[in-house]
C-alpha cells in the first residue's frame, strides 16, 4: 500500500495520511485501492480495501455520505452522517473523506486539541466548506494549520464561465485562480483549486496553509480521477489525535 504522509508542521499528536490508488485488491476500472462503496465496485473488494487501511488507523473512520454541501458533523453522533466534513476532539476518532479529483482538507489547531477533514469540489469550495469547517473547530483561524491534499491540477482543471462567475461574485481576488482556456475555447477556463481553497482562507484568518500542488488528472499512475475516467475509483484523506 503506497501511502502519503503530509509533509506539514502538525502538533505530534496529529496523525494523517492520504491514500494512494496503489496497493489494494480492486480491479479493472477501481485498480486497486478503491475506498468507495459507492462507485460499482464490488463490495468484498472494497470491504478488503478498508480492511487493509484500517491497519493503519487507530480506528474504523468516519465514513461520511458526501454530497458536495457546506455540512461539518462532529463525529460520535449519526453514523455515517449527510455531510462533506467531520471534526473531533476525541483521541483515536479517524476523520476521513474520499476524493478522485475534488480537493481533500486536513485540519488542525497548533495546540493538538481538535482535527478536521474536509472534502471540497467547487459546489463545496464555492459554498463555504472550508469556512464551515474551520467555525465547526471553535478555535481561532490564526490557531488553525491546514493540508491541502491531491486535487486535480491547474493545468487539467476545465471550468465554464458559471464556475469563474460564482467565485469572482463571492471574492473578486478569485479571478486570479482561472486563466482562459489555452485552446481558445469560448466560455472555458482553467481554475486552479489550491489557489481557490487559499484564497477563501486567507479570508477568514487562516494563512497556515501547507500541500498542494499534486494532480490526481495527470498523475494516472497514483491516483484516481474522475475528470480523466468517468468510473473510477476513490482515495481517502484521514486525520485523528493519538
């Protein structure tokens, strides 16, 4: 199993890592860690998949139904709970997000005292996820360190003008995040997510912002991406307190 440990100054007792595509059982299409029980997978695979992962954590995660809204949950209530980020200040409580192209988050505060996970595409990133997720965390933005996970990249990042124009109206520094399509094509943009996520957090206070810069499009043989397969499969972002 090929795994990503992120590369950022989180207290020591914060543990996170990334899942790669490489080192499960799936096949064919899902080749072969695929996290997603909802992507046509077979379940066995899948459930092999978890399995392997969950000898890596603490716990089982905190698997949540993502469906591209602002919603922050804190886990230890609903299982398997509607919403695209979990927080938690109980040690060995694993938040997690699937991802294969959207933007996953990891969160924490410099004192070690609260984790968060966030899963952002551009519906979430344009309504407020991160915002959402860092006021769920009830600490201080300049308290708060973030990694920025694999996402796809800016040179592979097709958007219509609907996409440029929601962020633009919201924050106008958010133009600096499309640049025209190379191919001339009318109304297409490429809009880079990393600068998107910073630019939005920089807003509320929050400038401790680490990772970036992978791209789940061109990067075939590590990650899964939706944009470059249609069905495919998904990799997993956790986080938790030793």
């Amino acid at each position: 199993m090929k795994l990503i440990v992120p590369d950022w100054p989180a207290p020591a007792r914060v543990k996170s890592l990334m899942t790669t595509r490489v080192g499960g059982v799936s096949e064919t299409s899902w080749a072969s860690l695929n996290l997603g029980d909802h992507v046509g997978d077979d379940p066995a695979r899948v459930a092999a998949n978890r399995a392997r992962l969950r000898r890596h954590l603490p716990s089982e995660p905190g698997w949540l139904r993502q469906v591209h809204s602002a919603r922050a949950v804190e886990l230890g209530g609903e299982p398997h709970p509607e919403a695209d980020a979990a927080f938690t200040r109980d040690a060995g409580q694993v938040c997690a997000v699937l991802t294969a192209d959207c933007l996953p988050a990891l969160f924490c505060d410099r004192s070690g005292s609260v984790v968060a996970a966030a899963h952002a595409g551009w519906r979430g990133l344009a309504g407020g996820v991160l915002e959402t997720t860092v006021a769920a965390m009830q600490v201080a933005p300049g308290d708060v360190l973030v990694w920025l996970g694999a996402a796809i990249g800016p040179q592979a990042f097709e958007v219509g003008d609907d996409v440029r124009e929601t962020f633009v109206a919201q924050h106008p520094d958010a133009a600096a995040a499309f640049r025209p399509h190379p191919d001339a094509r009318p109304g297409k943009w490429l809009a880079d997510i990393y600068r998107l996520a910073r630019i939005r957090l920089d807003r509320i206070g929050v400038r401790a912002v680490h990772g970036g810069g992978r791209c789940t499009f061109n990067e075939s043989d590590v990650f899964f991406s939706y944009r470059r397969d249609g069905v495919t499969g998904r990799m997993a972002s956790l986080i938790w307190l030793a």
